[in-house]
C-alpha cells in the first residue's frame, strides 16, 4: 500500500528510482549486465534472448499434443505474469553501472565519492584510531599503513605494469580486545562500505550452511547492491580460528580446511558470482559479478591454545646447562602472542596457501587494570559519557571517583571477557540508580564510590544547588 501511494504521490520519481535497478530476467535471474539485452514484455516482464532462444528450441523440437495439454491445463488468462516478475524485492536487485564518458567529452563528469586523493595519511588514520581505540599502538600502526597502501594499490596507475599485491591483514588477540571495533571504526572513517561476517557458519558448498561467496553477498548488500561500490570495501572474517584443520579426525572437514581452501580466489582476487540479497544460490535469488582484487579482507581470531604452541617452540631452546633458559620462562609472559609465527599458525590448523594470502599478520595486547580504566572514560564515545548523556537529559549530573572506576576495572578483568564486560558491569550497577533518579525532581549530582561498587556503602546523592564543580574526562 505504501509504495502504490508513493506511485500516485511522485510517478516520475518512482520511475527514476526504478531506473537505478538493472532489469533481471524473469527466468534465469541474471541481471541485464550478465545477458546483454532483455527483451521486453507487457506487464513490466524482462526475458533474455538465451531463455527466450531456449523456450523456442523446447516447443520446436518437442511434439506437443495440444488437445491433451489443454485439458489439464488452467486458465491461463488467471495467471498474472507480472506478479512473478515484481516479486523480486529491491534487496535482491542490483544496481547499474555508472557509465563512463568517452574520451574527447566534455560532459561533466561526476566527482568520485572515494579517490586516492580522499584518503586519509597514515597518521591521520592512527589519530583518528586513537579517538576511539585505548592502547594497541602497534595494531593501529600496521593497520593504518596497510590500509593506505590497499587504496593507493587501488587507485595506482598501472601502465608501468608494476602491480601491487593485495595487504589483506591476519589480526590476533584475546577476546574483549578490540578487533572488531578496531575495523568498525576504520570503515567510519573511511566511509566505505563494511561487510562483518563469522566464519563458524561457513561450510564447504553443498552443505547446510553458508556458502564462501555469502560474505561478499553481504558486503554487496552493505554498499546498497552498489558493484562498484561494494568493489573498494572492506570484509572483516571474525572468529577466522574457527576454521583450523580438525585434528585427528576421519570424517570430511567440511567447515575447516575446505573453507579455508575456498577462501584462497577469494583472498587473492578473482571474478565471483554472488547471490544478491541472500546467503546462498538457488533459482529464484538473482547473481551478479564482483571482483574481489579491490576488496581488502581482514581476518581475526582470539586463537585459543596458540600461547601453548609458541611456548613448546619457545621451550625447545632449553638444555641442561648454565646457559639454559627455564622452562617455565614464558608462563608469565602476559605478551606472549607478540612472539608468534607463521610455523605457530601452520601448527594450529592455518594451511599454508591460506597463510600466504594474507601478508600482514600482528597481534593485539590483553587488555590491564589501567586500561581498562582508560576505556571507561577517555574515548569519544566512552561508556561513562554515554551514562552521563542519559541522566543529563533529566538535568542530574553524573560523576565516577577513581576508586569506583579502579573497581569497576578489576572486577572486568577477574571475568576474562575483556572490555565487554565493563558494559556487563555498569549495567547492573546503574540500573538502581537510572530508575531512581526520575522520582525525585530535587536531585541534582550522583556520585559513584568505590563503596558503592564493593557492596560496602551507597553512592553520594547532592541536591539541586549543591553540585560540586565538575571535572572534564579527557
């Protein structure tokens, strides 16, 4: 009902919406630009000269008796062909190419969204990192020189026939520790497209699951089903461990080494045929080419177990001697991912071919009792500002002592969840005080102690008229 509205409302803009679409064949569901030219129906209906050239063929080389088939045939003049053919939703259309002028033409030519020229230096990408990210210096460091390098790779004038591999990147680090923030914030600042996808769904094709090319299906849908667009995105694989060879096992490793050898034209770049607007082929769901040679692919993974692998390599220096290190030398060593290899990953279950696909490898830290404190209160959108927004709109000032925010801190890091669990945390502790606080109109600051969070006392409520001055965070 709306969209007929919308029809009467604004006809022609409707139209000019529609033109935006490629037109898809009632039969097949390839879009215009993989058949060439549709041929024309009345009631909106698009067929291709192959399907129409095959239907053809059928009826020609097949005796028909047309008195039987009439018999038990329905009343065609009740079937409403044009119901089949818009019953494609827009999330299942693909949008059209951008022509592009012909040499000698002085049309005005649209200036590109994304360029070489809008790329942020790498610095200014770790500044921008630094607004949101606490820590992890080295990980934003190689982040923002691998990204950089992607697009000036992308947009390089290749007539001197020097091409530029690709710098898909192999993230590793705890839980909690910023992976996929880290990737979220870089595709904001960027403002590029972001297809985020979990590799445990993905099976080997022909299995209940999530085909290889479902993650750039998503990253297509993420760009609005814009090609070009979704062409110069950016994939993040999480929970990319998941994928190690099974070990010891005699049954098919349908969601282990397969998809890590389906992955591999993927990562390097190649032409794929992709479902639009779902998870996997079948009839009804129509295909578009993308070319993943633009697209950079960055992988991560917490890698439990692999702190084991780096020590038993680490361990093998050790001999009886004056000059032999201890065995338990690493076991304290908070930092110990830092050390890895490849020969550590190829251990875990990583093949080879897959590894060297993605040149770029770095870890990031666990997160301490300090900075977590930092996540609390210095980034842009930190959690405490974020409450101090919420009771500001009831005009109550809100303010944390750093002993609460110690607490807070700590109590995160007894639950080996990393910073997801500081939201976990405030949560519980807040929602005394957000139901309280709308009864009483009289108060104007509350103060959360550290006895507040230790269960050994209550935070400091002030009236109205008796705030003390308030302390900007950084």
């Amino acid at each position: 009902m709306a969209e007929d509205k919308e029809y009467l409302d604004n006809p022609q803009e409707v139209q000019d919406k529609e033109d935006e679409y490629e037109k898809v064949c009632m039969m097949c569901r390839r879009p215009e630009s993989k058949t060439g030219k549709m041929i024309d129906l009345p009631g909106d209906i698009h067929i291709c000269v192959e399907c129409m050239q095959k239907s053809f063929d059928t009826m020609n080389n097949t005796p028909i008796d047309y008195g039987e088939l009439m018999k038990n045939m329905p009343n065609v003049s009740m079937i409403d062909l044009s119901s089949l053919q818009n019953q494609i939703p827009k999330r299942q259309r693909v949008k059209k190419k951008k022509e592009q002028p012909a040499t000698g033409q002085h049309e005005k030519v649209a200036k590109k969204v994304f360029d070489i020229r809008s790329i942020p230096a790498p610095h200014k990408i770790k500044e921008n990192l630094d607004e949101y990210v606490i820590g992890q210096e080295y990980a934003k460091k190689v982040m923002s020189v691998a990204v950089y390098n992607h697009y000036k790779r992308v947009f390089a004038d290749k007539a001197d026939e020097i091409e530029i591999e690709k710098s898909n990147m192999l993230m590793i680090g705890p839980t909690g520790s910023g992976k996929t923030y880290l990737v979220k914030t870089l595709a904001r600042l960027l403002d590029v497209p972001l297809a985020i996808t979990d590799a445990t769904s993905l099976t080997e094709a022909g299995y209940i699951g999530d085909d290889i090319e479902s993650v750039v299906s998503k990253l297509l849908a993420a760009a609005d089903n814009d090609v070009e667009k979704a062409e110069h995105g950016i994939i993040f694989i999480d929970e990319i461990d998941k994928i190690a060879k099974k070990k010891n096992t005699n049954q098919r490793d349908v969601s282990g080494e397969a998809v890590q050898q389906g992955m591999l034209k993927l990562l390097e770049g190649s032409e794929v045929e992709v479902p639009v607007g779902a998870n996997s082929k079948n009839a009804m769901v129509p295909l578009t080419t993308v070319d993943t040679r633009n697209i950079l692919f960055i992988c991560g993974g917490a890698f439990p177990d692999l702190e084991n692998i780096i020590k038993e390599r680490l361990n093998k220096q050790a001999s009886i001697g004056f000059m032999a290190d201890l065995k338990d030398k690493y076991d304290k060593d908070a930092n110990i991912l830092n050390k890895v290899i490849v020969d550590d990953l190829k251990k875990f279950g990583m093949i080879p071919e897959f590894l060297g696909r993605l040149p770029i490898i770095f870890t990031l830290d666990g997160l301490t009792k300090n900075m977590l404190v930092q996540i609390l209160k210095e980034p842009k959108n930190a959690i405490l500002k974020q409450y101090q927004k919420l009771l500001a709109l009831d005009e109550v000032k809100l303010e944390f002592e750093e002993g609460a925010l110690e607490a807070i801190a700590q109590m995160a890091l007894e639950k080996h969840t990393g910073a997801r669990a500081l939201r976990a945390i405030l949560e519980e502790y807040m929602l005394d005080i957000m139901y309280e606080i709308p009864k009483d109109d009289n108060i104007g600051e509350v103060i959360i102690t550290r006895e507040y969070i230790e269960h050994t006392g209550g935070p400091r409520i002030l009236p109205r008229g008796q705030e003390i001055p308030r302390i900007e965070m950084n």
